[in-house]
C-alpha cells in the first residue's frame, strides 16, 4: 500500500514539473503567449465627447474627463470618468451612461450621454398662508435644500424642501399639512417648481399628562411648561396652545427638568412626547 501511495505521487510531480517545459517550448516555437494576445488586442481611443448637455458646453463637462483621445481604451476609467462627472450633480444620474462604439482607424469611439438637470426658472407655493414665504426661501437656505430661483432642479433635493416645508407648518400648529410637488417645463433647459400645500387643521393642545411621576403632582409639572399649554382663554391668545414639537421638548427638557432639579430629583429623566388624537 505504501509503495503504491508513493507511485501515485512521483507521477503527479512530473505532470506538473512538465506543464511549465512545455509552454517555454511554445515560447521558443514562436506561438503567442496569452500576455502578448492581449497587448496585441489593446485598442485606442480616437475620440471622447459629451452627447446631450444644452445648456453646459462641451469643454466645461469634458474638463473633469481624464480619459482623452490617444488612451488606450480602459473601461474602468470611463466608469471612473463617468462618475466623476455625476458627483457636479448636473445631470440626472439615472439617464447618464458611456457609449463606446467602433472606430474608423480600428480603434474606439466614447460618448458621455448626458441628461442636464433643468434649471428652476419660477418657484411657487400654492395653499401656503399660516407661513411667509420668505420665511420658506430662508430655511431652505439655512438648511442648504439646494432650491431657489435659477438654481439647478433635483428632485432628490426638492424632496428634501418638502420635508422642510412641512417642518416649517408643523411648528405654527398644522402637524397634518401635506406638500406635493409639481414640475411644469418651461424650456428644453428650464422648469417651473409649484410646492402644492395642504395645510390640514390646526392643532392645539387639549390635555397635558405626565406619566411615572411618583413624587410630583401632573399640575406642578404642568405650572412649569412655559411655552406650551393647555387650550385656554389665555393660551389660545397667547398662540401658547397650538402644537409645536420642538417647543415641547424644549419646554419640558429645560423648564419641567429645572422645576425637579430645584426639588433634589437630579436623577430625573424626561422622555419624547407622545402626541395622542392628533388631527381629530
């Protein structure tokens, strides 16, 4: 059995101490390695250019191009290229692609086919009156939304306004407020952008509760809220009964903590509100 094992070893050391001897012969014939077949099929590039920018010229796109006429052709440097250009966010990254196509000296022809973003040429918001809109243009800036007149329009981004938008209403009290979106072409190269508001109800605060209070009276708690109250004569007229979230927390992390502070509870914990019958 043993011998029999050590055969069956020696054998397959000479197959593989052959397999080299036989392709350095082939060298030596002259065949062609598969190193040298592939320099052999390596093609150039005769031309790169962009195909469906209108309002951008040729020469801004191509700058961020590092692949130019007399490469050897790489498909991972055009996907690199093509991604490059994508990250200026002027085109739509869903309608973008490489197109390589055959060339007339045995070489390769690439196209960058683009689709441009539209710039905003009028923005409007309809149904929107608890709100300035001056106040909107000035929190979309803050906030960097990326909308505004002459600003180029990304859908991505204006649902990033939305959000903002609704924000915005939801600190004046109208937390069921809907906003839609809607694009109307003015130009091959322009879009006109309507946020489209339905601001809903009012909502005002009927009933304050604290839970897990063991050693404080729901009143006490409620006597510290300064900025939000129950609906009330005074309140109400005060604007302090209308719904704004962040004005909550604020209250009740700063005021309604520094009440139980005040009482040695230095341990005391509030946790997020939870907003019960909104909307009816």
């Amino acid at each position: 059995m043993q011998k029999v094992s050590v055969f069956g070893l020696a054998l397959f050391s000479l197959i593989i101490l052959a397999l080299p001897l036989r392709a350095a012969a082939g060298d030596a014939n002259g065949a062609e390695t598969p190193v040298a077949a592939a320099a052999n099929e390596q093609q150039i590039i005769e031309s790169v250019d962009i195909q469906g920018n209108r309002r951008l010229r040729d020469e801004d796109v191509l700058y961020y191009v590092r692949t130019r006429a007399g490469d050897v052709y790489d498909p991972a440097a055009l996907e690199r290229d093509l991604r490059e250009i994508l990250s200026l966010n002027w085109f739509d990254k869903t309608a973008s692609r490489v197109i390589v196509s055959d060339g007339l000296r045995g070489g390769v022809n690439v196209i960058f086919e683009v689709r441009e973003w539209p710039i905003i040429r009028d923005l409007q918001f309809r149904g929107l009156k608890a709100v300035q809109e001056s106040d909107v243009l000035k929190a979309f800036r803050e906030q960097r939304a990326g909308i505004s007149k002459e600003a180029i329009y990304d859908p991505v981004k204006a649902r990033g306004a939305t959000r903002i938008l609704r924000e915005l209403l939801a600190s004046r009290g109208y937390a069921n407020a809907t906003v839609k979106i809607e694009e109307e072409e003015v130009s091959a190269t322009s879009i006109a952008v309507t946020f489209d508001v339905d601001q809903g109800f009012l909502s005002r605060i009927v009933e304050i509760d604290f839970e897990g209070n063991e050693n404080f009276k729901d009143s006490e708690l409620r006597n510290a809220l300064e900025l939000v109250k129950e609906t009330g004569l005074v309140s109400r007229f005060q604007s302090q009964d209308i719904l704004d979230m962040r004005k909550l927390q604020f209250d009740l992390q700063k005021n309604v903590r520094s009440y139980m502070f005040s009482k040695g509870y230095f341990q005391a914990r509030i946790g997020d509100p939870v907003v019960e019958g909104l909307g009816v």
